[in-house]
C-alpha cells in the first residue's frame, strides 16, 4: 500500500479517489463604505466537499456567480482557501511546499474557456504547448521536447508541421485543441476544463466533446468539466453538482439531475437549459 501524505496507509478507496474537497471554502473581503463600516465578506464559497475518481468525469454546473470559477482556481492551487482542503493523489495541494507544488503540477492541468485570449499570439504553436514542460523538475532537452510537441498535436488532431504556425492561423476549434494539447504535454491525470466549449460553435462543440472523451479513454484522464450548460455536462459527465450562491444544492448523475431534479435552482437551470449536444 501507498502512505499518504499524514502518514496513514492509503486504502483501495483512497487508490481510486483522483480529487478529493473537504469543506471548502472561500471568502473574500469586500471594501470600506466608510471608517465605521466594514461589510460582511463575500462569502465565495460556502463548504463544499465531493470526490472525483479516477478515470470519470465530474460535472459543475451554475450560473455566473455560483463559486464555479472560484472553485477551478482552487483546484489548480492558482488561490488559497480560508478553510477546507483540497487533496490530489491524497496531498493536500495547500499543505505542499513551493517545490513540492511545481512537482505535483505535472498532475494537473487546465483548459480555459477562450481559445483566442488563452493563446499569446506572439508564441509559435511549439512554444505554447511546449511551454509546461518548463515547469518540470526535470525537463526534456530541445529535440525531445519538439518531438513531444509533435506528438501530442497529432494525438489532438492536428499536424505535427502546426507546430511552426502562429495561433492566428488556426479555426476556433483548433485553437481549443491547441490548448488541450498544452494541457495534455505532462501526462496529467487530471484536466480542469473551465468553459471548454462556450466559446465554440455548436457543430464545433461537438468535435471537442468528442476528442475530450477520446482522450480520456485512451489515456485514463479524470475530468473536473465546468459549464453552465446543463447539455454539455450531460454529454461528458458521469456525476454533476449544481452550484449555487458557493453551495452544492444538488448531485447525482445526469440523468437523476436531469429527468428528475429535485431542487428549485436546478429546475430553473434545465428549464433555461439551451439545446442538446
């Protein structure tokens, strides 16, 4: 058996939870209306606790304002929580040291919802993608890293030959592939995809649902999908919870959610709900 970062054995249970939240939460300070006010802080996310297991999709659905965006930067250890954890392979991401940290990296990545802002449009295609190798304690030399380059562009769909292009050479859809690809270049086990699609045409969406989902199965990735568009998670996800106000009001699979929702919140969300994948 694995010990685990607080010293215990690690179960077969432990073995197949990737992510694991306890009680997380997030709250920020809002400013001064004046010497003698000092308003309550905006309460961001309110304890939120869920698993995802290795190899499956969870979903994280929401209006704008619901805490999902606070929750992916979270996971990516991009911000710190004011209580709760946040364990990876069962580390504790917040309890690790600045070395320690830029290691576990390797294990988790994201896709972010704008395939144009994501990209700098300065960087060839190579030294985007090539760019979080980087961070590797033990990083490839220049022929080794072009040829991971290229290999993982062709995984995605693309030509070895893009990686010499600029983003501006490319389609929506492609660049969101060029984007996956970066996130794929370490070999994580985890993806945070934040808004993958939103930003794509519906015929296009498709094709990158599609190729997500291939990629998980042939290289065993674990998803954290976040939307607020209840027919994408439904296509990608084998478990949802439904964000609101920084709490979880609602979990289950897609079709519990979805053929029989129990909470009001998630009854508005389906009724708003936009057409299928």
């Amino acid at each position: 058996m694995i010990a685990s970062s607080r010293g215990a054995p690690e179960t077969a249970a432990d073995a197949a939870c990737l992510l694991r939240v306890s009680d997380l939460k997030r709250s920020y300070a809002r400013p001064r209306t004046s010497l003698w006010h000092r308003p309550e802080p905006l309460q961001a996310l309110r304890g939120l606790s869920f698993e995802l297991q290795a190899g499956q999709s969870l979903g994280v659905v929401g209006e704008s304002g619901s805490g999902k965006s606070t929750l992916a930067r979270l996971v990516m250890a991009l911000d710190k929580p004011s209580a709760g954890s946040v364990e990876l392979l069962g580390r504790d991401l917040n309890r690790l040291g600045e070395q320690e940290l830029r290691a576990a990296r390797r294990d988790f990545q994201m896709v972010f919802q704008d395939p144009y802002g994501s990209l700098d449009p300065r960087m060839t295609v190579e030294r985007i993608v090539g760019e979080p190798l980087g961070t590797l304690m033990e990083r490839p030399g220049p022929a080794a890293r072009r040829q991971q380059v290229r290999s993982v562009l062709e995984q995605v769909g693309l030509r070895a030959q893009d990686a010499d292009k600029y983003p501006h050479e490319f389609s929506g859809g492609q660049r969101q592939r060029i984007a996956i690809a970066r996130a794929l270049i370490t070999r994580p086990r985890l993806i945070v995809a934040d808004e993958p699609v939103s930003a794509l045409d519906v015929s296009v969406q498709a094709q990158v649902l599609n190729l997500m989902q291939d990629l998980q199965r042939e290289l065993g990735l674990s998803y954290l999908f976040i939307s607020h568009d209840l027919a994408v998670v439904q296509h990608v996800c084998d478990q949802v919870i439904v964000l609101h106000q920084g709490e979880i009001v609602e979990r289950g699979t897609p079709d519990q959610l979805f053929s029989a929702p129990e909470h009001p919140y998630t009854q508005a969300l389906l009724k708003a709900a936009p057409r299928a994948i």
